[in-house]
C-alpha cells in the first residue's frame, strides 16, 4: 500500500472537482465520501443529489476562512492532498475497511490525532476498488496549524502496519534515499513525445554511465557535452563549479525553453559534492614498479579487487563503529561503478542482464551511510580501467569476474539486511538474479571448451580424491554437479602451470562458502582459473630478487668517536711490494 503525500495546495473546491469528476480517461466510477472527520450531516456529492461541490467545500474551509478573517496574513496552503493505493494483486476492500485506513492514516500524518477533538477537517473519497483520495484543510479547529513534519515517514510506517493487519502485500520500509517517482505530467509527456523513459530517469542512467569515465566533476560535465547532453554548470566568481543541472535534447516547456534538471533532484547521490567525493578519491599511484606483480588484464585485476573487497565488506558490515560503515558503504558504491563498466565492455551475449543488473543496483549503492570513498580506491580504479581497455575480456576472465561480482552483491545485500536496509537489500536480490543469468551465458562457452578435453582416467581418480580432501563437506556436490568434468579440466591444467590441485580447491572454497551456491563446480571452475591464471610462486627466485635490491646502510663517523687505525700491511717475505698513491701526487 502507497500513500503518496501530494504538495499544499490553495484551492479545496478544485480538488474537489477533480475527486468527483470523471478523471482524465474515464476511470472515476462512482464516487463518495467512505470517512470523514464527522459523517453526521456531511454533504455528499455522490450519494446526495442536493449536496454540491461548493457547499462540502465551504463546510471544509470553515476554519480556514475564520483564521484568515482573525488574523493578518492570510493561509494559502491549506489544502493536503494524500492518495493511498493497494497493490494490483491485494484483496477488494469494502468502504468500511477503507473507511478505517483512511482514519489510521490521518491520525499517523498529525492532521486528526487520536482523541484530539480539535483536529483538522477532512474526508476520503473513493472512486475506483483499488485506492482513494484523503483531502484535508490545515488548519485545526482551534485555529492552530498541524506539526505536519516528517509526516510522510509517519504514514509509510502506518501503510506498512496496515499492510500486516489486513493481510495485504508487504512493501519495504523507505529510509529517503529512494529516487522521486516520476510524476503523471511526466509520464504523460514521456508517452506523448514516444519516449521509453521520463526525462530524469533518461538523465539518471546516463551521468551514472558517464562516472566511471571521469576522475573529477569538470571531466564528468565534459563527458555528458559530448554525448549531446544539454550541461548548465553553476559557477562562483572565481570560475569554480558550484553545481549543475542537465537537460534531456528535446525536453522544452510551453514555451520552448529547454527543462533542466539539478542533479539532487534526479537522484540523492548524484549532487555536486557527492560527486566530487567519489570521483576524487583516487590518487595517482607512488609505486609503479608494482605493477610486474599484477595480473596483465584489467578484467582481472578487478577481480582481484573484488577478492579484498568480499574480506572488507564482511569484516566491515558486521562492526559496529561508524568507521567500518563508512568503509562498507564506499565499497558498495564502486562495486556499482564497477558492474556499469563491465556492462558497458562487456559481450552482447550478455550485456542486456549487465545493463539491467546496473539499474536495479543503484538503488541498493545508496543508504544513510556517509561513505569514506578513499576506502574503495582499488575498486573504483578497477572500473576506470575496464571503461579504457581496448580490448575484450576472454572466455575466462570475463566469467571469473561475473562470478565475483555476483557473490560481491549477495555479501553486499547481507550486509544492508544486517543494518536494517530492506528496499537496498531487495535491490541487491534483485540484481544478484540479473548477475547470475549473465554469468551463466558467460560460462557456456568456457564449460564447452573445458568438457572437450578431459583429464585421463588415472589423473581423474587422483583429482577426486583431491576433492574430498580439500573441501570434505562439499565434496559429494561438487562431484555430482554436471559441470565436474570441466572442473577436473580446469586442475588439471592448473596442475600442469606447477599448481596444486589441493591447495587450490582449499583457496577457492575459503574464498566463499558453497552451501548457497546452486552449482558448486562452476563457482570453483571461475575462482580457481582466476587463481591459476599465472604460474606458481616461485619462492627461490623471489627471495633472489629481494637479496638483489636490499642496500645496507653505509657507516658514518661520528664526532667524538676514534677513528679505527688502519692495518698496516708487511709483505711476505718473498712476496709482491704493495702499491702506494704516490702516483697520485705527480703531476
């Protein structure tokens, strides 16, 4: 059930023309009064054929008009507007029970507190099965104004305790960092001009496609000019940018002027400083001769990234300091960051599911949480590198980090149920349905490839052993699963790189735990030619490489300290003379 508090109005007796008129395509049938604050003699439109608009108006604006005739400045915002909807599948409900959501309703808001004689006039208007209209005037009948602050967080609490009382469908509750619904003029435009989308949720998917792009707020303004998106940058005297808004190539008023919209208003963590935030948190690198020891790919140096993010999530959402939140909450940012880019790379096979999996996740990258965006430096530079590869991911690559990226979203809805989130939480099940679609599209090719080539049956016998060794309580799964004979290929080449089949079953079990897991092989197929990827450590040769660039500190006189005399040196008898510098002092 959703009521959707409208702004104050001024003008009751429109309202009211509307309610009891016949809608704008015919959908009001038979209209009338179901609750009011006093239905003794109240005149009703739709079942009383005297009573008129205008009468039932002036008998709500009573308090209003003596108000205004007591005092100076005149109310001119009087009118609250509040439409409560039930969901398509719920059950009829009669005019009694809507009767009664209606009172829970304005008593949850403040406009009629329980056993407060003295509250606002109002009545609720039912003129389809599926929901009503509540109209109240704001001002009490002693001539005070209602504290109707954080009214609409009181009344979603309400809807979701009416939803448990009339056994109705259960929504999440809201915490006010969902983006605005698109309004009817909005909609109605978008269906006019054969737009698939309203202008702000056209302009919402392509800044959030335009972030992984840019490394400060001037590159990301510049990026959205290039893709033909109408830019106003808000700047203070000394040229620095203040704040923007965008406009949608078309979207033009009455008049022709063109619609802009402030990055606030289209999504709550698209403003200028959360921006600046996020995409100036990554400083350049101090080490470049690190890089010989990354993978070569950035598909798989994300994956890495997202193998310390999975420790870091878990680690971090289950503390309670507000460090450790902030930290989590960085990292859930990226990681949408990061699903964007893969989409945007990524093979046609599967970028539909990507495409889809990033418009659901935004809603869960987003909470109350102030996230300490430094914190997710790796990730976030993972995602920039991915946007400027210019080659593809392998068969391989590409299904190692869906599957990272899929278990890095089921941690990530873990981690939000665990803090009370519940719409982040069913955004991030939502998307994990997405990732698992796309990674299964990936792995068909790799799964093909692999079963194409077995291992013999001496080496297969010597795996399975490995298998119940390595992972005992997983073990019949594993060799059940139909994608065993690919996984056996997978150690097997690992074997053949100077891996160990065992050690790396352990590693990629410890890595995630499988009882979730719907196929247990193919998570251990990703993960495990994610690790294999590169030979074997070769622990010789990089003790080597460290004796070779260790320096030893130099010795330094130091005042007051003698001197060591130096040995004089007698020649053996027999023996050569030694040399002298004297030479040096010739000229």
């Amino acid at each position: 059930m959703i009521a959707a508090i409208k702004p104050a109005g001024a003008n009751t007796r429109g309202l009211l023309a509307y309610l009891y008129g016949p809608g704008r395509q015919d959908e009001h049938l038979d209209p009338h009064i179901v609750a009011s604050f006093a239905m003794l003699g109240m005149p009703d439109p739709g079942r009383d054929e005297n009573a008129t608009l205008t009468e039932l108006g002036r008998h709500l604006d009573a308090p209003v008009h003596l108000r205004n005739s007591e005092f100076g400045k005149p109310v001119t915002d009087h009118v609250w507007h509040c439409p409560v909807r039930a969901a398509p599948e719920d059950r009829y409900l009669s005019d009694t029970e809507w009767g009664e959501i209606a009172r829970r309703i304005v008593e949850a808001a403040g406009i009629a507190p329980a056993g407060d004689d003295l509250g606002c006039r109002w009545i609720a208007v039912r003129h389809a099965d599926d929901h009503i209209h509540i109209l109240a005037t704001t001002v009490r009948e002693d001539g005070r104004r209602p504290k109707l602050h954080d009214s609409g967080l009181r009344v979603g609490d309400a809807c979701r305790q009416i939803e448990k009382d009339y056994g109705l469908r259960q929504l999440k509750k809201g915490d006010r960092t969902a983006t605005r619904r698109p309004t009817q003029a909005e909609m109605h435009k978008a269906k006019r001009l054969g737009w698939e989308e309203t202008s702000r949720a056209w302009l919402e998917d392509r800044i959030r496609a335009a972030i992984p792009h840019a490394r400060s707020a001037e590159e990301l303004l510049a990026y959205l000019e290039a893709a033909d998106i109408v830019v106003k940058p808000r700047r203070g005297p000394s040229s620095d940018l203040l704040g923007y808004a965008v406009g949608r190539p078309g979207d033009v008023n009455k008049d022709g002027e063109q619609i802009f919209h402030p990055g606030g208003k289209i999504a709550p963590d698209l403003t200028l400083p959360k921006l600046k935030a996020r995409l100036e948190s990554v400083v350049p690198e101090e080490h470049p001769t690190a890089r010989r020891n990354r993978p070569t790919t950035p598909w798989r140096r994300a994956t890495d990234a997202l193998d310390t993010l999975h420790t870091d999530l878990a680690n971090t959402g289950t503390g309670t300091d507000d460090g450790g939140d902030a930290r989590a909450q960085a990292h859930i940012t990226a990681l949408g960051e990061l699903i964007e880019a893969t989409a945007q790379q990524a093979p046609a096979a599967v970028r539909s599911e990507l495409r889809a999996a990033t418009k659901v996740f935004a809603r869960a990258q987003r909470s109350q949480i102030r996230a300490e965006d430094r914190a997710a430096q790796a990730l976030r530079s993972a995602a920039r590198d991915i946007v400027h590869t210019a080659t593809g991911p392998d068969g391989s690559a590409l299904a190692a980090l869906l599957a990272a990226v899929c278990w890095a979203v089921i941690v990530t809805g873990r981690w939000h149920e665990a803090k009370g989130h519940a719409q982040q939480a069913d955004a991030a099940r939502q998307t994990v349905q997405h990732l698992q679609a796309a990674a299964d599209a990936a792995l068909v090719p790799v799964l093909a490839d692999l079963e194409a080539r077995p291992p013999r049956r001496q080496a297969l016998l010597v795996l399975v052993s490995d298998v119940r060794a390595a992972v005992p309580d997983q073990a019949e799964r594993i060799l059940a699963d139909p994608a065993w004979p690919a996984l056996a290929a997978v150690l097997a080449d690992a074997e053949a790189r100077g891996h160990k089949p065992h050690r790396l079953l352990k590693e990629a079990a410890g890595q995630r735990e499988l009882d979730s897991a719907r196929q247990p092989a193919r998570v251990l197929i990703t993960r495990i030619q994610h690790t294999s990827h590169n030979p074997a450590r070769n622990r010789s040769a990089e003790a080597a490489r460290l004796r070779t660039t260790r320096t030893t500190p130099l010795q330094t006189h130091q005042p007051g300290n003698p001197q060591p005399a130096m040995a004089r040196t007698t020649p053996a008898p027999g023996g050569p003379t030694p040399r002298t510098n004297s030479h040096r002092n010739t000229r």
